[in-house]
C-alpha cells in the first residue's frame, strides 16, 4: 500500500521544482529555501503510513516551516512570499 505522507510529499517537491524553473529571479530564494525542507520533512516526521493521510504532510510541512523560519531568522518579507509560494503549490498539486 503506498504511503500517502511521501507521495504527497513527491507531489508538492515536483510542483516546487516546476514553479522554480519558471520562477522571476526574486522568487528564486524563497523557492530555493523550501525546496530542499521537503526531504527533511521526509526524514524526520513519525507517523504510521496505515494511519496518514496526505494533508497531513501538509500541515507537518507548514509546521517544519514555522520552526526553521524561527531558527534562522526569517525575515517578514521572506515569511510571506514563501507562505504565498506554498498556498500556490498546494493549489497548483491539488
């Protein structure tokens, strides 16, 4: 049975990495900075694969972000346009 978690997962890395080869240059960072998140993500979530759903990498993901824009100091402007990247690949993957 495939896991719902990772195949989501593979689903929004390839709308990102789409959005990226046609993405202005001011977008490029932001893209750039979530892209590489989604394999950490992978790596650290715990779930059971029988009892996940694929909205829940959404909001694990959205989480991870939330903590890393912490970690490193994530300016406003950044925060922002990669929460408008984000609602765009999730309605881009949709």
């Amino acid at each position: 049975m495939p896991d719902p978690f990772l195949k989501r997962a593979e689903a929004i890395k390839k709308t990102l990495l789409a959005m990226e080869s046609e993405a202005p240059d001011e977008d490029l960072f932001a893209l750039g900075y979530m892209i590489p998140q989604i394999e950490l993500v992978q790596e650290m979530a715990q779930y059971e694969p029988l009892e996940v759903t694929a909205e829940d990498f959404d909001v694990t993901y959205r989480q991870w972000l939330e903590t890393t824009f912490m970690e490193d100091g994530m300016e406003s402007d950044d925060r922002q346009r990669i929460d408008e990247l984000w609602q765009s690949a999730i309605s881009r993957t949709s």
